[in-house]
C-alpha cells in the first residue's frame, strides 16, 4: 500500500508540471474531444504511470523524449500494459510540438482501429 500511495503521489506531481509536449498532448486529448473518448492524465496502471489513457479504448498514449529511444525498461513496461489488454501509440515529443494537427489525425485513427502501432 505504501508503494501505490507513492505511486499517486508521484502521478500527482507529474500532472502538476508537464513536459512542453505533454501539456500540447493533453490540450489535444482533453475535454472529449475526440468524440466521447476520455482521456485522463499521469495515471498509475499497475507498477507504471501512463502518460494519457482512455480507457473505455483501452488506449495508452506516451510522449516520449529521446531518453526513450530503444530503452528495454519502455519495452518490458509495454509488455505489461499490453498483457493487461492495453493498446500503446508512442509519439516523439518533437512531432506533438511540431505537428499537432498530424498526432490529432494518429490519435483518432488508432482510437478508430484504423491504425496499429
């Protein structure tokens, strides 16, 4: 129990002081606007914190930053989310802030099926 309360209390810090990208990230996801899927913000999943999860799409989206490149940590942890039925779209931090309306565009078609990833 004191591990899941440090947990949230780290999702919590995270959510008070987000990236540049994740704060472009979020101002995309929020408010329903992609048509009745909810995203929610910094959420612990088990051992990890997702950066934005609809779950009713069972969709995990992460904004990642170069430290991600090939990390075998980001690949065990996709492993788990995954065996917990959760769908992962890995976007460059460099692309949400320079093409906002492409990563829209990516979001709705994964959220849509119409692209795996």
């Amino acid at each position: 129990m004191a591990s899941d309360n440090r947990l949230l209390g780290h999702a919590r810090a995270m959510r008070r002081a987000p990236t540049l990208a994740e704060h472009k990230l979020w101002t995309l996801l929020r408010d329903r606007r992609f048509v009745g899927f909810k995203f929610r913000r910094q959420v612990p999943i088990g051992p990890y914190i997702a950066d934005f999860v609809c779950f009713s799409a069972k969709l995990i989206v992460e904004a990642d930053g170069s430290q991600h490149a090939e990390s075998t940590r980001d690949a065990e942890r996709d492993a788990e989310l995954e065996r917990r039925g959760f769908r992962l779209l890995r976007l460059w931090n460099n692309d949400i802030l320079a093409r906002p309306t492409a990563i829209a565009d990516l979001v709705w078609s994964t959220l849509h099926g119409e692209v795996a990833r």
